[in-house]
C-alpha cells in the first residue's frame, strides 16, 4: 500500500459539499490559513505561555507569536518541498505554494487546542483525571479510548476538536477547513486507547483525537487515504505533510527559545554563539558577517535566521530522502533525527531544559497554575453532576457557580447531559479554552482570593 499525492493534497472541506476551486484571488488552503488567523481559539493564544508563564516582557514570545513564527518556517519547508515532489510526480493540479500554505495553515493551528500554562497544563489534566479526589472516581467510570482521553489527555486531540467543532459549532465540521489540512495537522493520527497494542514510530506516541471526534477524523483519512494501520482499531499512519510541520515546529521552539532566554539573561552572548554555529556550515563565515552589527541582540537575532535556514534545508534533504518510505508508511520518526546536524539541535533542547526549562520564576508559576487547573476542573465537575443528578433539587450554590459556566459547556437550556463523559468532555473543552490570564482570574474568584471590585 501507499499513499498518494494528488488524493493527500485534497481540497474536500470537512462538513462541506461545496465545490472547491475555482478562479477566486485566494486558494483553498490560504482560506484555511485565513479562517484559523480570523478564530477566537487562535486570538486567545495571545495569552497562553509557550516558555515564560504571564511574562511581564513584551518582547517574549507566547503562543500566538511561536504559532506564528512556526507557520512561517512550514511555508517555506513546504513550498521548497513541493517543487521538487510536483517535479518528480508530474502533479499537473498542483503549485509548489499549495504545499506551503498546508503547512502553514496547520503549523498555525498546532498548538490551538494547548491549555493555560503550556505543558504543564497538559499534566495538570492528566494528573487531575488520575489522582484527585472526584475527578479520579468520575473519569474511572468509564472505559478504554473514553477513559484514556481524560487520563491522558492530549492538547493535540483538543486541537483536532477545537478546528472540527467547537469553532463555528453550529456548522458541521466547525471551520470545514480542507482534509489535506486537517490531516497535515494531525501529528498523531491514532485514538487513545489502542487495546493494548503497540505500534512502533513517533506518530503513535500519543492520540490525535477524542471518541467524540474519531467520525470525523475517520472521514478525513479516508478522503486524503491515509494507511489504516489496524482494521479493528482507529490508528493511521501519517499524512506525509505533518512530518514538515513537526519539523517546522521543533525548529522553531529549538532556536528561538534560546534567543528568548538570552534575552532574559539565561544564557550569555558568547554561549549562544557557540551553541547557533555549531549547526552552522561555514561558521567563520558568519563571523565575518556579524562584524558589521553592532550590538548583541542583532548579531543573536542574525545568527538565528541563518540557524533556522540552515535547518529547514536540513530538513527538505531528509523529507525527500525518505519520501518513498514515507509514503508506503514504512517511515515513522521526526525529521530533525535524521539531521546531519543533529547532535548540535539537540544540543539546544538539551540547555533549554536545563537552563530555561526548569528556571524557578517558570517553575513557580507553572505550579501554579498546575494547581488552578485541578481546582477549576475539580470544582467545576462536582457543580455540573449535582445538576445533573438533581435537576431543580440541585443545591443553591452548584446552580449559582454554573452561571460561570458557559451554556455550550454546560448543554442546551443549561442542563448537562446524562452522560458522564460527555460532561467531563465540556468541562474539559471549557477549561482548556481559558488564557492563563482568566483561569488565574477565575480561581482567585472561586477561592476568594480576590473579588470584583475589592
């Protein structure tokens, strides 16, 4: 079996019967580029922590200006990519920029389905499901994928739910983005609970979608054909595309997070220059070059554009090395492992996590949030049962903290289904919506750390 490009390239919207091309100014893909840049989910990465929880420094970068960063690397990795497979293929239907904008378009949407506080926010999901007090007894109710999407809880799959149904949910499909982008988004084409099997390969590593949601993504594989890697189970190999968009990300978090450090005073001038050369080809070269700028922060601003061209280049040699494998699903292993480079990028992750990663003003407020996340999801779930449960006989105060709660995350008319998961399925949407900035507002107010007008 393999895949092939001009089926992976399909511009059938998810949810959507419309015809699809045409002679508008704009292409399918940059569409989907564009209804992304337009949501409130994408808005709100403003304020979610990519490194630097609730940094005071404007200049450091958040979700938002990482996605961004990040959509920006996938369209160059994905349009040099795509002239050279267009020439090798003969795709007549095709521009080598079609590549690009799907690859910018789902880089832009890779971290949208990410709850406050990075990824400590995914943990603080994980652990509330696993270990607190209720919410542990609630999620134990229920069985395999259902169960494991909460015990395991992966912003990736919330991501896949925020694009195909929370935004614009009064539309089938919710922003009935193209499959060849949707599936180029999804890094991890696989439901959570496997039945105890195991397949080998980074893109069974984690779940790419919720029960909810398998329909769904069972509809985009099957319309771009994707390799089913089990008949009785919901695992696929990879879009070939979402390999350069988890290049395009892991570049971009590489080197840009210890420029943001360098800026905060982690690292000195001199180790960056040696940790940004490293990976460089001709690096007296550079040298040379930077003499002409003056200060510091130019020449790292410098040194970082030439390491991220450097990588992408990289990058499109390994994808076109490997595009055969790739396409037969017999290739299953990031990018950035087959780099000639590579111990000089993974260098960089390496002093990120011991410098950055684990600095204390990042730690503290990281354990914080950790604990605002549980208090909220654990608080909010024992409100939404009692209503649930009781109906009008509900006590006082769950039917007051549900005014909190948003009708679409509660249910129609305010009453939450019958369905356990489905509640715990709306709590979780709920929260992993949050910014940093209102979950932290919110708990103070919940806890009576602070109130309105106090």
């Amino acid at each position: 079996m393999t895949m092939h490009w001009n089926q992976l390239l399909s511009r059938s919207r998810l949810g959507s019967d419309q015809s699809q091309g045409g002679t508008t100014a704009r292409t399918d893909f940059q569409r989907d580029f564009d209804r992304i840049v337009f949501s409130s989910a994408f808005r709100r990465m403003q304020d979610k922590t990519q490194v630097f929880p609730l940094s005071r420094v404007d200049y450091i970068r958040t979700r938002l200006t990482h996605s961004l960063e990040a959509s920006s690397i996938g369209r160059s990795l994905g349009t040099q990519v795509g002239e050279r497979v267009i020439e090798r293929r003969r795709l007549a239907d095709y521009e080598a920029s079609d590549f690009g904008d799907i690859c910018a378009a789902a880089c832009l949407a890779h971290d949208i389905g990410n709850p406050p506080f990075g990824h400590s926010g995914e943990d603080a999901f994980r652990s509330w499901a696993n270990d607190a007090p209720y919410g542990q007894r609630r999620v134990s109710m229920l069985k395999d994928s259902e169960r494991e999407d909460f015990t395991s809880f992966e912003g990736n799959a919330q991501g896949f739910r925020i694009l195909t149904r929370l935004q614009n949910p009064d539309n089938p499909g919710g922003l009935q983005l193209t499959c060849a982008t949707l599936a180029a988004f999804t890094k991890y084409p696989r439901e959570s609970c496997l039945g105890g099997g195991r397949y080998p390969g980074v893109s069974a590593k984690k779940q790419g979608f919720f029960v909810e949601d398998r329909e769904s993504f069972e509809s985009v594989a099957e319309q771009v054909g994707l390799i089913r890697r089990d008949g009785s189970r919901a695992v696929w190999c990879r879009h070939p595309l979402a390999f350069l968009v988890e290049a395009a990300d892991d570049i971009s978090y590489r080197v840009i997070d210890i420029e943001d450090g360098f800026r905060l005073g982690y690292f000195t001038f001199d180790e960056v220059m040696a940790l940004y050369l490293d990976i460089l080809q001709e690096p007296e070269k550079q040298r040379l070059r930077m003499q002409s700028i003056r200060d510091s922060k130019g020449r790292v601003e410098f040194l970082r554009a030439k390491v991220i061209n450097e990588a992408i280049s990289q990058a499109m040699d390994c994808f076109l090395d490997n595009e055969e494998a790739i396409l037969a699903g017999r290739f299953d292993e990031p990018l950035l492992n087959q780099f000639p480079r590579r111990a000089a990028m993974d260098r960089l992750i390496e002093v990120a996590k011991a410098r950055i990663y684990q600095a204390t003003e990042v730690v503290e407020i990281q354990a914080a949030g950790f604990q605002v996340i549980g208090d909220l999801l654990e608080r909010f779930i024992q409100v939404l049962d009692d209503l649930a449960e009781q109906g009008e006989q509900a006590s006082a105060k769950s039917r007051m903290i549900s005014r909190l709660i948003p009708e679409q995350f509660i249910g129609s008319g305010r009453i939450p289904s019958s369905s356990v998961y489905t509640r715990l399925l709306r709590l979780t949407d709920f929260v992993a919506g949050m910014t940093d900035s209102y979950a932290v507002s919110l708990y103070k107010k919940l806890t009576g750390i602070s109130l309105p007008n106090a």
